[in-house]
C-alpha cells in the first residue's frame, strides 16, 4: 500500500514530487476521452525512469506469438494497442537549461487531476541560472471534439530575466515497452511542416489484422493568439520552436491543440484535411472556452452518477476517482470500442476486451449512464459474434466462444491456460445480457441480436460438455475458473454452474425471441432436449460435510489454510512466490465459487451463502482487482459490515492506495466499478431482477451517510442513506420498490421523497 | 507413414529425388560424429525448399522468452543450439549454369548413406547446355580427428565439353528457421582469406550464458594435390574458386578438408593457429586415407553393439539405422555433452539434454558401448547439481530439481506445464543411477557423487510433496505426467511412484556412501525418517474395481474411448487436434503407468501388469517417438507377440517410415534405442538386477533369427535367437545367466556357447 495523493472529495493533488513514484504517478493522473488517452507524463519531457503511454483506441498490432511451442488451437498472435506518437510535448529550455524534472532544481511543485472532468494541472517554480520561473501546465481531452487535445503552459518569471524556448512537438519514435526486440509498430508516412502534421501507419503484419493510419496534428496560440513557430521535421516527428525573453513580473502563455485522426474513422489521403478542419474548429476557442464546453458534458453525466460519501473522504475520493476514469475510458460513443483492463493508462493487457466488462462493467453502467451506453457494450459483443464462431472452430467445436482477449472477436492472448480454458467468459456475457435486460426492462437485444449471442454461447457450452459414463454426468474439464491462481482444472463449480445457466436462458428465452431470429438459429427439439438433459445432469462439485461448493474436483486435497497464515512479507504472493508454488496452494485470487453466488443471488439460502463465504473468504488473497468488490457485496449482504467496509476500501482506492502494488503499470479501469457495486448493492443492498427494485440499506458505521443515483427504467432514483434512508423519484413515473421488505411508492419530486427507517 | 529410401541391410539408398521429401530426406541422411553434426544438406546448394542444418555440439544462445506473460519460476529464456556456419559449400557452374537439383536437368540420381561408419555419397549426371557430367559427391565428419570433416567431389564429363567452377566457401550468414524475428546469433569476427578460415562469436546476451567463438577453416586439394583457389571474403563468408576444362572421359577431383575449432576448447585468439595445427594433420592425408581411419574406428563400435536380424531386411535396416544415428550422435568423447532428442539432426527441441538419455538411452548404452560411456553421461548430470539446486530455489523448494532441458544444468525450456511440472525426469535421472549401479556393478558412481545427486532428489521430492488432511496421505499436485497430452493434473500414478522409489533408493543407498560424502550430505535422522513417512503415505491412485493403477485422479471420469475409434485421417491427432481437444481425450501419447511398470518391472505381478496394459495401451496414439518401445517390451513379457513385433516395427523404423510424419524436422535420436530395447529386453526378455541377468526369449513368427551382443560387467555375451537361442561368452570370465528360469554357465569361447530350446 502506498499514497501519494492528498485526501480531497473532487481533487487527486500532491505537492511532492518523488523521483520514485513517477510511474505510480502517471498511472494515477491519466486522461482520457473514449476516443483517445495518455498517462500522466510531462509535456517538457523527462529524463528519470517513466512509463510512456499515450493511446488511441481501436488501433493495435497483433505481435506474433507463434513460436517454439505454438499447438492447434493457440492464437496466432498477441493482439495490443500500441504507442501512439506523445502529442503533448512542449520541451522547455530556461536561459539554456533543459527543464526536467528529474534534474532541475524546483520548488512549490502542484499536480492535480480534478475529477470535475478529467483536467490535469501541474506547476512548479523552476530555479535556472538568472531566473526563478513559474510553470503551470494545463491539459484535457475534449469530450466535445472527441478528436482534439487541449494543452496550455504558462510560464511566469518570478525573478530574474528568462530566456524562454519552446519546442512544442509530435513525437511518432516511439515503442511499447513490452513490445518484443524492441520492435517498432508504426512506420512514418509523411511530415508536413507547412500545415503542422505528421502522418504514420502500423507496419503489415502476416495475419490480415488490419493496418491502422493516423494523422497527428497541432497548432499553437501565444498570449491567445494564433502563432506559428519554426517548424523542423524528422522521419515520424514534428517540432515547432517558439523563443521569447521576459522580466520578472512578466510571462508567456502558449496553447497547443491538437487533432488526432485515425483510419478507423477517416481513410488515409482525407486525413489531413480532415484534421485541418477539426483544428479550425478548435482553434474557433480559447483553451478556457473549450474547457467549459468540455466541463459542461461532464457535468451531465456526474448528475446522473454522482456517489456522495459522508464522513469519510477517502472514501468519497475513491469512488469519485473510479467513475471518472471509467468515464474518460468508455462513455458508449463508439460502438466499436470497448473497455480494456488498464483503458488508456497503460500498456499491459494490450488495451485489449476482456470479460471484464460484461462481469463488473455492466451492472454499475446499467444504473449510472443511458441505457443505449451499455446496450453498446452488448452490441460489441454481437457484432463480432463471428470472431466468436471462429474461436469455437479453433478448438474443434461448436458453437460461438467469445475470446478472453480481443479488439475483433478473434482471441489475441497467448496463453492456453487462459484462451482455451478460461471458458467462463462465455457465460458472463450471456449473464450481461440477463442483467441488460432485466434491469432496462429492453427486450428488444435479447429477442434479436441477444438470441444469437445466447444460442451460440449455448451450443458452445453443450458440445464443450463431455458425459462421464462412470459418474452419469456432464463435466466439463479443463478450465481455469475466476480463480486464476489455479489453470487447468476439472469441473469448476463455477464455470459448470454458470455453463449450465446459460444453457437454462437459451432455452427460456427462445419462445420469445423475434421470429426471423429464431427461424435462422434453428433449434431443434432434439437439441433442446438435449441442453436439458445437460442442465440436469450436470456435474456440480459439493461437499456435504462442509456443507459447502467444491472450487474444482480436488480443491480439498489442497494443503488447506488460511491467507493469514502467509507472512506479510510475502504479500502479494504473485510477486513474491513461484508460479508452482501458488497454482498448487490454496489461496484464491479473487471470488469463484463467490462469483457463482453472487450472480445468481436468490438462487442459494442464506445459509449456503454463508457457509461457502466463511470457508473461501479466508482463503482468498484478493490479488486480483475484481476481488473485494464482490466479496464486499456478500459480506454486506451477509450482515459482516466490518468486513465489507474493509473491502470496500480495498476496491474503491485500489489504485489511489496502490494496494497491490502494481499500480505503476497503469490503473485497473475495469475493476473501478467495484467501489460502486460495493456501495449500491453491498451497503444499500439494491438487487433486481424481471419483478422491480429491492434495496436492504445500512450505513457503515465511521461513515455519517452516502447517497447515489439509479438511472431505471426511464428514471432518475436518488437514495441517501444516513440514519434513514430516504427514497426519491427525481424524474420518470411512479413506481414501486422494496426496501428492507416493505414496499414503498414513490411518485416525482421531492416532496413524495420516502423515508425509512434502517 | 512414408518410405523414401530403399531396403538394404546396411545402406540408407534411393534411386530417386523428389523435392517434396527433401527435408525428409535431409533429416534421415543427417551424419554427424558427436562434436558436430548436420542434415544431408546438398554441398552445391539448392534452390527449393529445405532445411538448413550444421551444428557444434555445445554451441547455443539463449534466446528470450521473457515476454508478456512471464511469471516467477519461468526460465528466462529458451536455449537452444543454433545454426553454426555451413562449411560443406561447394558450389558448382557447368558452362555457366549453377548446379542445382531444384532446377538442373539430371538422371541416375543416387543417394545413399553407409551405416558401416557414417559416410554420405551422392550422385547423378547433370545434363547442362554442351556437356552430360556426373557429379559424386561423398563426406564424412571424421571419428579419429572430431574437429574435422572431408569432403569430395568428382566430376566426370560423359559428354560434350565443361568449363566447371568450383566455388568452395563457408558461410556463416545463417540464421535458425525458428529463431523470433529471424534473428542472427553470430557477430563475424574476422574472416582470413590467406589462411582459409571464418570466425565468429555469438551475439551477447543479458542471462550471463558465455558467448561462443568458433573458427572454421577450409583446404582443398585438387586432384590429389594441394590446391589454393582464388579466396574471396565478405562478413562471414570466405569463398574459394577454382575453375577448369575437361572434355568427354576427363574428370576432376576435388577434396575439401574443413577443421571446426570452438571456444569450448581453445581460447579465441588461439584458434587459427590451433585449426592450422589441425589441418595439417587431416591434409597429410587423402580423403580416402581419412575414410579408411575412420571406418576402422565404427568396425571396432559395431563389433560390440551389432544387432543381426534374419527374413526381415527392413527391420535389420532400422536398427542398424538407430544404432549407427546414436553413435554418430553420441560415444562418450565428451563428458560436457549429452545427446539432444534430435541429435544434430534438426533445430527443435534445441539440440538440448532432456530427460530421454536417462529414461530411454542408458537402458542401451549400458551394453552396446563401455561404460565410461555411460557413466559420462551419469557424471554430466552431477556436474550439473548446481543448476539443479538453481532450478529448485526458483519454485521456492528445497533440493535438486534437473532440467527438464538443458546445456548447463539450468532449465531452458519456455512452458511451465513443461518445465515446473513435468517432475518426473527427476526421478529418471535417480533410476538411471540405479541401472548402471545394478548392471555394471561399479559402486564408485552411486557412493560418491551419484548420492549427491540422489539425496538432491530425495529433498526435492521430500520438499515437493505435500500433506492432504482430509486423505491424511501425500500428494503430488500440478504436474505433467510422461503422457504430455494432459497437462497439470494431480497425483500421476507414475510420478508419485517414481518420487517414492527415489525415496526408497536413497535411503537405501546412504548407509553405503563414501564417508565424506554422507558427512557432507548431512541427512538427518529426522529427515530420513520424514522420508521414509513419505514413502509409507504416498497416494497413489487405483482403481479396485478395473484392477488398474489410475494415471491420475480424474482420469476415469473421461469420456474413455479406444484409440481405434479416432478416423484414420485425424492421426497423428497432434497435428489434426486443438491442444484443448487433445489435452481433454482420454487418449495417451507415450507409457504413462505402463513406464511405471515397465522400469519397476519385478514389484507388478503378472495380473497387474495385464490389467493395466489391457486399459491403457488400447488408449495410447504412440504419438511419443518413446512409446512404441515401452509398449513392445511389456507386450513381449506378457506373451502378446503380434502387438511386441508390430510395435517394434513402429519404433525401429519410426524415421526411416516416418510414422508420426514429422521426421523433416529431424530424426528422433533419443528413442532410437527403442528398436534395441525391444528385441534385447522384449523378445529376448533381458532382465537384470543386482543378482545377475536373465532371459527369456522368443522369436517373432516373421523373423528366422537374431543376434545381438551384450558388454557385461568386463564381458562381451552373444545372444543369438532362432529356432533355439544361443548365449556365447566371446569375452571375459565366466558368467551364470538365467533363460527361461533356467540356470546356465558360460564360459569363455564358442566351444563353451549353450544353446537352450525356447
């Protein structure tokens, strides 16, 4: 654990800067729009250890993987989004002297995110030879003109005389840092000094994965008006140099917009004007103009979401923190796109679509944005159902798996453990379309394109089966379940269970499906007949004395003890012991036989409930980012409120407190819902399902209340929760909802708000 | 299956050239005298698709591996032996058309390889614009110098007139076909075009793995006279012209000697001179001088190891063909080498140890060749206990855990089903102590340094094991079994045994021990009785009810089928199956439990080994180049003659028919002992222990006889089998043996031979 920002309900601000932190730091202060991102890097450049990052979603190379031990049924390629050029360089010599952080002498350092909507400031003084300078950096990405980047310096001479020079540049040189031999991805095309642009495209690459262009454009302001420097090219850059001497007293402001264009909208040779014309329309405002039209949007969406906490402003930091990162990564403009692991704050995960939308994404989405936000999500998923056919094929069946990494549909990882047999992917995002549906009450994905996704993953899951004749059931072998921490095991309770579901929605949904839609799927009574002979018969794993769910067939011959039995200096294990060593321990990375429970909530007694949690809790290192938020939500509804505060805390200020330590690689976007989740579902205890809202509300004890808002159904609920919990329909029709058991009407606006007592 | 060269008692010959099969006929004309090695390559080059192959023994790189999804305990990189610089080179222009079989008119092609001592020849008539010249095209890698090769070529013009350019170089502008991103491993030093020679050193690398310099250096002669042609250079590559006229009936005659010196022996700035040392002797000879030098070397080899076959020309062909690729690859000459899977074949498997030497080789070794020879490879392991102890301290265990691939002693391979979980080599490599042990009776091994290398193992399997409460039994998790079409299951009947059995062994062997040795070794009473607690708990898994041990605990709740049931055109199922698919079948590449049984042969009864090899051999694809054999011994033992010479035939002539359809690769060199162990130990029942030896022979149904030889304890034994069987003592003190349960007494001379009716 460790924290370098202050504690402040809208700001993540630190007036330290440590040489030591500076990927933590990065991580922490990215940025992004949907359509592009970057990490907290420094416009004026840096020479101490950093993590590059800037990226433009949807544009990837498949880096190739088929070496030695390639076999049928592996990916042919590790698929990752690439560094694009870094836009926000604005070099800085003072009097001759390089300002770089790693070497300048500096004082009165300032850098802070404001969540508002996602502007990054950062100043300090710069102490150079005859002159004290004050420096002040301001950047966002436009959630008006998806496309444009906002950067703004100020540079105020506090003593002395400055020689100011900028270099404000596009910087295409550069790399991943995971990237194989050092391998460079794109291939400069054209500079063009004149209009202020570079061009590049990905190199061709053996596996017909499309070559993405872009198109990288900038233009300055000085003092607010339009400015050109002395503009210099190389291949894949552009500088633009600007010199100016000032007083004491005196300073200069420089504007840098920029414009990003890629192929994925606009073909190649249109490009350039394209983004000429982008820039004219940005270059229509000032920076603080375009600010404001930006501030505005954001504003929209954060009364539709906003979480407030009461009494704990770390608390109430952290969950401001994770909506606004999750909203700078995917905000449903671009149905192509999706949400990766790490968005745009880093480079691991490649960037890439991972089942953790549809498990933790969509059920906070659901309730905090449009509903056409999240139904984007499912029609991501349809539209490449025929990657997910594909992905069957590879391993010789049927049917449609969707991939556990991918920007297309294709599986892009590189690890059989993972591609081939993490197979319980294919339910959650059957389940995403259970959850869309019943919440919104929209039927019309789940009778169309949703009844394709449901059959494929069903077919997938009963030619996926194999029936053991000694024991007369449905098995499934082979998988690695939500517990990463073992691969390749028989019969995860987990993945049968959910397996099984699956198969249960496929057959309850198609009598209501739309009629072509059904007609086309075909399916026949015998191979309904035999889903239900699947769903009856299959293998569940369980312990009758422990009175418990079995994680796989030999999880209790394990070495069982608890995770506190592990000495602290050798948290987290995944960074202190072998990869043996934790496969075959008993430790569990993150909820499995808990993820089944809590999909499928009213389907198990209290009492199941609680002996599988008091049994896999304690065994459970929470190693991965999904972890504390579902065992939060059980805690919470198993009435462990200690329990659930403590890892609510966990997933809300995961990053913010860098709990596992891995935080400078980039922010665990996907898992940012879980403070969400933890409070709406574990605090206030909200579920749903086809029949309404249930809400089962209570306040955390050091906490003096919280409220947030559901978007349902075409309306905006709030619910605050203090010593009361108060019920308001802040617009939409009446409607009836369940709190703690009872019943209660609420009608629009405040005066027929509802108070309960809790 | 597929058959390119002809039936020949001692020759490997075709007739024919089909560009199709070069690179199976490469792999099968591959020579080599176990200091280098290379595939039947064409000197005058070739245009059509091939497999470029020259290897030097102990000369790798290590190539990365640590990419993306590296995790604690994987190796670091993957090693493997690369291409070193090709040196046959002998170009050739007939009246300016480049010779070249991908494209020159030929007839009478001939091809053939000479078991007798290794010695390639070649020929055919090129019919080019003016003349009709046949080219003969012999070589040899030499036995009585290691560092050298010769080679020769005659040109005889049939008709017409030929202007003939020679163009003799060496080229070490190679790359591996496998290598990522086609990289080059070696850097050129230098090239020398006075003295004829190349040197180069590979590429630095960040694992601390030393560099290799190699110097190569070529001479010619000119019918019979030193000859200097007009030598060129460029980096890498050293080029040597020669040109002349002959008419019809005149020929040319030109010889290449080649010296290969390598930083292994001689120090980089001693190696021209040392080379030049070298050449001088090869050249103070012709190549025919050299041939005869050599050949009398194999005569004295095949005279203690010659396995005679009669009626079957095909299988006498496939063991002699074994026999002579295994010598070619391996005789003991150095104590730093080992025999890599695929010898100096081809480049998969990386020309690295695994556990095939001890498991499939030794079994062999032990009586076809002295037992220096086999001891060397014993002391290899032992030199290498300190990686071994690498290797475990990386799992974060205790003891010694042997590569499962490997120059140095440290693990090389890049899967970590393979090389964390495949544990049971180190259980081979304890039994092959216990082979030599028990068939030589030289105790100077297993008391000194073979108990070192014994207890590393036992703290290892000691340390590995862990403690099931709830069966209140020992465990092995999370291993790969010898049957690598399943990954990661648990307690594999086979390790578990084998992990016992090295307990066993070493407890046994410690009250024997050298004295300094046990004081260094320092086990405890504590520890010993651990072990011994060990070895009284372990579980290993049966099946009552079938009668059978159980591969491993979920294997029975497969969907069970027999092998038989796959369609012809899905075999071999590894190059026709998804990985997923395959790990998932019940079906069984290579002796799993039936390995078990077959090295613990006199612990099973007869009733238990039937029940098992009735269960499981019906299931197993004999896709493992070290199944068939396995198969064939038990299958003789229990009196299922027709399975016994159908499997024989599957491992003698794997290669030569190309069964698994994947010897363009290479050949399998370390499961070329399986034709040898088939007829020694299945059809002649050979078995021994420290009481001595017996047989029990038979003689396939096909066959009129056959004979083999037996290096035992300072003796050489005959064995020859027809209507009777025949045992001769041709050398050394008398000896009791059993046949068939019978007691007989040699004595020294075939007037003393005793022939038993069988």
């Amino acid at each position: 654990m460790k924290r370098i920002f202050e504690i402040d309900p809208w700001l993540i601000q630190t007036h330290r800067f440590d040489q030591a932190d500076k990927r933590l730091q990065e991580s922490i202060t990215a940025i992004g729009n949907g359509y592009m991102g970057m990490r907290g890097n420094f416009e004026e450049g840096y020479s101490g250890d950093y993590l590059q990052g800037t990226y433009i979603a949807g544009t990837w190379y498949p880096d190739k993987t088929r070496v030695g031990w390639w076999k049928n049924g592996y990916p042919e390629y590790f698929g990752k989004v690439i560094n694009a050029p870094s836009f926000i360089d604005i070099g800085i010599q003072i009097n001759g002297e390089t300002i770089d952080l790693a070497k300048t002498k500096t004082r009165d350092f300032d850098l802070a995110l404001d969540m508002h909507q996602g502007l990054l400031t950062r100043s300090f003084i710069a102490e150079v030879e005859g002159a004290e300078v004050r420096l002040t950096f301001r950047r966002f990405l436009s959630a008006v003109i998806k496309e444009a980047a906002f950067i703004d310096v100020a540079a105020e001479v506090i003593s002395g005389r400055a020689k100011i020079k900028f270099d404000a540049g596009i910087n295409g040189n550069v790399v991943n840092e995971d990237s194989n031999y050092d391998e460079h991805f794109w291939v400069p095309d054209q500079e063009d000094a004149d209009k202020g642009f570079i061009q590049m495209t990905t190199k061709p690459n053996p596996f017909k994965v499309p070559q993405f262009t872009i198109t990288v454009m900038q233009a300055l302001r000085l003092d607010g008006e339009p400015a050109v420097g002395t503009r210099t090219t190389a291949p894949g850059q552009l500088h633009e140099q600007l010199e100016m001497l000032c007083d004491a007293g005196e300073g200069v402001h420089l504007e840098k917009d920029v414009v990003v264009v890629t192929s994925r909208d606009v073909k190649p040779d249109e490009q350039a004007s394209r983004a000429t014309a982008l820039m004219q329309a940005a270059q229509a405002n000032t920076f603080a103009q375009s600010l404001d039209a930006h501030t505005a949007v954001w504003a929209k969406r954060w009364a539709q979401s906003d979480v407030a906490i009461n009494g704990d402003d770390a608390a109430q930091q952290g969950i401001r923190f994770n909506i606004a990162q999750m909203f700078m990564t995917y905000y449903g403009e671009d149905k192509r796109l999706n949400m990766g692991p790490k968005g745009f704050t880093g480079e691991k995960y490649g960037g890439a679509t991972y089942w953790d939308t549809e498990a933790y994404v969509v059920p906070m989405y659901l309730a905090v944005t449009p509903p056409s936000v999240t139904k984007g999500l499912l029609e991501y998923r349809h539209d490449q159902l025929p990657g997910a056919y594909h992905n069957s094929q590879q391993q010789n069946l049927a049917g449609a798996l969707f991939p556990m990494v991918t920007f297309n549909g294709i599986e892009c990882h590189n690890e059989w453990e993972i591609t081939f047999e993490e197979l319980h992917r294919n339910a959650a995002i059957a389940f995403a379309v259970y959850q869309y549906t019943a919440y919104t009450g929209d039927e019309s994905y789940v009778n169309g394109p949703g009844l394709e996704v449901l059959v494929g993953i069903a077919r997938f899951w009963a030619d996926r089966v194999h029936f053991s004749q000694r024991k007369q059931q449905y098995m499934i072998h082979g998988v690695t379940g939500p517990n990463e921490y073992e691969n390749n095991v028989n019969n995860n309770w987990y993945t049968n269970t959910m397996a099984s579901w699956c198969l249960e929605y496929a057959l309850a949904r198609l009598p209501k499906g739309d009629q072509d839609v059904v007609a086309k799927l075909a399916v026949s009574p015998e191979e309904a007949d035999h889903w239900q002979d699947i769903i009856d018969r299959m293998y569940k794993p369980v312990d009758h004395e422990l009175g418990i769910f079995v994680q796989h067939d030999t999880f209790l011959d394990k070495d069982i003890r608890p995770a506190s039995s592990i000495p602290a200096d050798q948290r987290p294990i995944n960074q202190h012991w072998s990869w043996d060593r934790i496969l075959r321990s008993p430790f569990i990375k993150q909820a499995d036989v808990l993820q089944g429970i809590y999909f499928l909530n009213d389907r198990f007694s209290k009492e199941q409930k609680e002996a599988n949690f008091d049994f896999y809790e304690p065994l459970t290192v929470h190693e991965s980012s999904l972890s504390a938020s579902i065992h939060a939500i059980l805690a919470a509804e198993l009435g462990k409120e200690e329990k659930a505060v403590e890892l609510y805390a966990r997933t809300a200020r995961l990053d913010l407190d860098n709990y596992n330590n891995d935080t400078d690689d980039g922010l665990h976007i996907t898992s940012m819902s879980g403070g969400w989740l933890a409070i709406v579902q574990g605090f206030a205890g909200m579920r749903y399902d086809e029949h309404g809202l249930r809400f089962k509300p209570f306040l955390p004890t050091n906490w003096s209340g919280y409220s947030f808002k559901l978007n349902y159904q075409g309306r905006i609920i709030a619910v605050t929760v203090g010593d009361t919990a108060e019920f308001e329909l802040i617009a939409g029709p009446a409607i009836d909802v369940t709190v703690s058991g009872k019943m209660i009407h609420l009608e629009e606006g405040a005066a027929h708000a509802q108070r309960i007592n809790i």
